[in-house]
C-alpha cells in the first residue's frame, strides 16, 4: 500500500483526546504483512493540537526564541535523540517510530521500525531511508513503506553509504560489512578489536574502520564486488586515537623516550612527517579541516621537580592545554596555550574563513575565538560552564551540553545575545537547519527549533 495523507483521511477520521497515543490514534490499516509494509502512519497537520501523549505538536510557545515544538511522546527520560535534517525535512527516531517533519514542525509520517533512538537515520541520494534497529536495518522509501530490511547483528552507528548506494556497516562481533542498495551482503571481513564505530571513505576511495585502543584499519573496497582487501593496519601507538585526513592520510601521536610526536603516515604505511608535541603529553584529538590543516588540542600532565616545590614542600602536578596547527607537509602554523591549568575541550567550531572556536573545561565557562594564524580575536567568560560550540547562521555561535542550556553568542565580539534552558538528550543532538534556526532535542523528548 502507498501511503498517502488524502488516503488516511479517507479510511478513518478519529476524535482526538488528551489520553490518545499516536498508535492508537493514527494507525493507517495496514496488510496482514506489517513487516513488508512497516505500519505506516500518518500523523495530524492541525496547528491547534496540543501536547497529547505521544502526539507530534506544532505550537510555538510563549518564547522570543522558541519557533515551535514537538513532543515526540517519551515520557521517561531517555539518554540521546538524534535528529537530521535532510532536503528541507527533518527526520528523527523515537519509542520505536522513525518520524519525517518538515521544517515548519508539520508532521509527514511516522512508521513504527523498532528503531533505536540513540542511532540517526540516514538518507541516500535517492531518498531512501535506513534505520539501525535492534539487530536489523530496515530500508524505507521517502514516503515511509519498507523496502527491504536484512539482518545485519549488533551495530551502534548510522550505515555509511557510498556515492553508488553501498552501504558499510562495523559490527559489534568485530565483522565489517558491506551491502548493496538491495540489501544483499557483499562481503564481510572479520577485523580483531573493531569497534562498532561509523566508517567513512576517503578521497582516494579507501574505507577506515576503527579497532580499539585508537588504532586503524585501511581497507579497499570495490563496490559491486564480493571481495575487499586489507592494505593497512595501524596499531600498538601508546597516544590515540589515529585520524585519517579526507586525502587518506593517518594522523596520530606517538610516545618515545623523549617525548611525543606527532606523525604523518600514508595509507601504505610511508611515514610523511613527524613534529615535536612535548613531553608529558597526555592525549591528543586531532581535527582535519580545511584545504591543508590539521589542528591537534594537546593536554599534558608534568610533575614538579623538586626545585619547584610548591610552599609546603611538596612538588605537585602542573596540567596544560594547548592547540597547534599542522600544514599537510608537517610544518607547525601556530601554538595557542590555554590559561593556567585550563584544559582545552576536543570539541572546536571552525568557520569557513578558519576561525576557530573552542571552549575551556572549568567551572567557569570560557569561549575562545582564534584567528586562522592563531591569534586571539576574543575570549567570553560565562559563570556556566561553556561547551560543544556549534556554528549558527548569521554570525552566531551556539554552545550546549547535557546539563548546560543552548546559549548564543555572537561571532564578531563573542558578546552573550540568548539563552535557552533545557537539558539536552545529548551533547551532539542538535542540528542548524538550513533557514537559520536549530533543531534540538531536550531528555524528555521534546523536539524543539530555536531561531538563531
């Protein structure tokens, strides 16, 4: 059956009360095969529906910021709802529902898939959409009737699809494996200490897997084909984690007996470059952007020698954070230190024109703005905590986390412009949407844009 609003409307209307939920109330009659048809169902368009259990709503609230908001109908708290936006609509799963709205907070569907909150939808160039479920991924068409679904095991992450429509999965069990856009399984390759992390594909056509401990695998792919081909292992660095660039390259900090480096190492394992980090260097995160940049957030952890005894007597721990830019040749741009014994956090914006935004992990919030050459442009200090800065539309710099409200500061001066208290199902469940707003999601399950 091809779902549509006008058939919904057609085979049933139905009176709406508060104690309603929305499988009761908006089923769509469905064939005796709800597995092949994925129970479909249509949701109402109404702007005077209020808040009903489990009902999608679209009311703006009393707030200068707050555009509209939808109860996804969770009433418990749940950890994590990610939602994307994707070719104007947004698509997001809930209680085992995976739910298309437009941007307007209109809902479109609902078709109950099993699917797991805390896994994103995907959609493919063809608007076709995947949704991990417990130990299978289900395939719908744009207007929610399923395709096709294949057992796939246990997985944590969004399927990767390729630019032919193959879709890359790594599994729990440690099997990375391949489908075609039918569903059928290409290949599967067993990769010891995988972990069930989102691969990705470079420029040069290598997939990257994850395996733990921060190490890597490299592997070529041949979409079509039943067979791939393991071209490079990287493992036992005592720094993780490894990165790889968009160009294929791997990046990672290792550990000698006079200090950290950080190395450059192509794909069939030649060592492009090394560059001096320091000495007691504790972790490393590594972002790639740009054309030819790569900037690493350094945290080190010394111990005092004895002539730097503090006033009791006693030598203590000293804690540093910095951040230090790579050309792709190796060459150091710029070192930029934190304040004191401020840890900078691993989570950066950075802004078409290489301004980068990052945040400190104390108490007291700190944002930083750092020119593309390393040069402070401003710093704002917050009495709360500051974190994930995000980039809005229109000169804007969003920041959030679980227990932190969504502020907006401004991207010219750093100066505070809004806040918006609600505690986020997650740190990264919050997405800008294409008309300057963003879509977030508080813990308990209410979706909500916020004009930026």
């Amino acid at each position: 059956m091809n779902c549509t609003e006008n058939e919904f409307h057609q085979e049933e209307s139905i009176e709406l009360s508060p104690d309603k939920n929305r499988q009761k109330a908006f089923r769509v009659k469905s064939n005796k095969d709800s597995r092949k048809k994925g129970n479909c169902h249509f949701l109402p368009s109404s702007s005077g529906i209020r808040q009903y259990e489990g009902v999608i709503t679209s009311i703006a609230e009393e707030d200068s910021v707050v555009l509209w908001s939808v109860n996804l109908g969770m009433s418990d708290k749940v950890k994590a709802f990610k939602p994307i936006v994707h070719n104007g609509f947004i698509f997001i799963n809930a209680g085992g529902f995976t739910s298309k709205y437009d941007v307007n907070g209109k809902p479109i569907l609902s078709v109950e898939t099993g699917a797991l909150n805390y896994i994103k939808p995907a959609v493919d160039d063809n608007h076709n959409i995947y949704v991990v479920c417990k130990r299978e991924l289900i395939c719908l068409d744009f207007d929610g009737n399923e395709k096709w679904r294949q057992s796939i095991g246990s997985v944590s992450h969004t399927p990767l699809i390729d630019e032919d429509g193959f879709l890359y999965l790594a599994r729990k069990d440690g099997y990375v494996v391949s489908l075609n856009p039918t569903g059928k399984e290409m290949w599967k390759k067993k990769i010891k200490e995988l972990e069930s992390k989102k691969p990705f594909i470079d420029t040069k056509s290598f997939l990257h897997v994850h395996q733990s401990e921060g190490s890597h695998v490299v592997m070529k792919r041949k979409p079509g084909l039943l067979n791939h081909q393991v071209v490079c292992e990287v493992s036992g660095m005592s720094l993780k984690p490894v990165v790889a660039g968009p160009e294929g390259r791997l990046y990672y900090a290792i550990e000698n007996h006079d200090g950290s480096y950080y190395t450059c190492m192509d794909p069939d394992k030649t060592i492009k470059w090394k560059s001096f980090l320091g000495k007691d260097v504790k972790s490393v995160f590594t972002r790639v952007f740009g054309e030819n940049r790569i900037l690493v957030v350094v945290r080190t952890d010394s111990i005092l020698s004895d002539s730097d005894e503090d006033d009791s007597g006693q030598s203590h721990r000293v804690k540093k954070s910095f951040i230090v830019a790579f050309d792709y040749d190796g060459n150091e741009l710029f070192r930029f230190e934190a304040d004191g014994q401020e840890k900078f956090s691993r989570h950066i914006a950075i802004a078409d024109d290489g301004t980068i935004y990052l945040t400190g992990e104390d108490k007291q919030g700190k944002l930083y703005a750092i020119d593309k050459d390393g040069n402070l442009l401003w710093k704002q200090l917050d009495k709360d905590p500051i974190s994930r800065p995000i980039l809005g539309l229109d000169g804007i710099i969003l920041t959030g986390g679980k227990k932190n409200p969504i502020k907006a500061f401004s991207t010219r001066d750093g100066s505070f412009l809004w806040k918006k208290d609600m505690e986020l199902a997650d740190g990264q469940s919050y997405q800008v949407t294409g008309d300057g707003a963003i879509i977030a999601v508080d813990r308990m399950g209410k979706m909500i844009k916020l004009k930026i």
